[in-house]
C-alpha cells in the first residue's frame, strides 16, 4: 500500500510537473504570438515610413534638378556679365551699375527683376521741334573707336540700351527701368522719353 501511494504521490508530482511545463510553454508560446504581431506591426510602420521617406526623397531629388536648372541659367547670366568680347570702354557690367545707380536700384527693389543689357549702335538728334532716338543695329563684334559722332543736330553713339522689367510673361512698356549709357563715357544718354 505504501507503494501504491508512493507511486500516486509520484503520480501527482508528475501531473503538476506536466500541467506547470505546459503552462510555460504555453504562455512563451502566447508571449511569442504578440511578439510576432508586434514585429509584424513594426514592420508595418517601418515600411510606411520607408515609402514616405522614399516619396520625400524623390521630392528632395526633383528640387535640386530644379535648383540646379536655375543655377546654370544664373551663372550663364552671370558671367556673361563679365565676358563682353566687344570690350568698349564702359564694360557691360559698368553699364549696369551705372544704371542701377541712376534710377535708384538696390537689392531690395530688384527681387523679381530681370535685366538685360545690349550694345546698340543708335543715332539721337535735337530739333527745335524736339529730340529723340532710334535704334540702328545690335553691335556684334567690336569696333575701333567707341566715341560718339556728330554730324549737324545729329549724334550717332555707342551704348548700353540697360532694360530692368519684371520676370515672367508680362512686361512694362515701357518698363520700370530703361536706360541708355554711353559706351565710350558712362553718361546716361536722354533720347526724348519722358
């Protein structure tokens, strides 16, 4: 009899053994689901924000395709400022600041402004009956001498036609800067406008 009890004691002692590793094993197995339900739904999370970024990135990409667009257009506007193979007297650049200076131009009221300089080849006269200008032709490749020359009421000079307008389609006529510089002297050049 005592063997028959020893042997349910042992009998027992197994089954509560058995219930408290199944117990365990169940419970890792639970904690194992919601582990894998939360890396699935980290996973979920790190793959949106994958796309986001991915979206953000090709934004970031097509922003500086762009600013790189506008920065050659600007160095080629730039530097064309410097390089003037007609090499008059009063450079291209000159003009400009002289322009800049005259109407009253600065960093401030140039935002959204263009501007365009041009070597004309005009001819100004002075009447009784009045005074004015024409444009001859665009100088395209440099000349000897730059000085203006006067035949009678007639002054055919060398200049900078400087035209300051806004940016975009619609322009100003005439536009919020015009002027006309002399390309032997700096002097700004009246031709009859108001």
């Amino acid at each position: 009899m005592e063997e028959k009890r020893a042997l349910k004691i042992i009998l027992v002692i197994g089954l509560f053994a058995s219930l408290i590793v199944n117990a365990v094993v169940l419970w890792e197995n639970h904690e194992l689901r919601l582990s894998r339900e939360e890396l699935e739904r980290d996973y979920s999370d790190l793959y949106a924000s994958f796309v986001e970024l991915r979206a953000s990135s090709d934004d970031l990409n097509n922003t500086i395709q762009g600013m790189k667009v506008k920065y050659s257009e600007l160095e080629a506007s730039f530097l064309g400022l410097f390089d003037d193979p007609l090499r008059p007297p009063v450079s291209k650049l000159q003009a400009i600041l002289i322009s800049f200076e005259h109407g009253g131009w600065n960093s401030s009221n140039l935002v959204g402004m263009r501007v365009f300089a041009r070597l004309e080849y005009m001819h100004f006269w002075a009447t009784d009956d009045g005074s004015g200008g024409e444009v001859l032709h665009e100088v395209k490749e440099p000349v000897s001498n730059y000085s203006p020359v006067v035949v009678g009421d007639s002054t055919y000079r060398y200049v900078w036609y400087v035209d300051v307008d806004r940016v975009g389609p619609a322009h100003s006529a005439p536009p919020p800067g015009l002027y006309i510089v002399d390309a032997a002297t700096g002097e700004i050049v009246s031709w009859g406008l108001p």
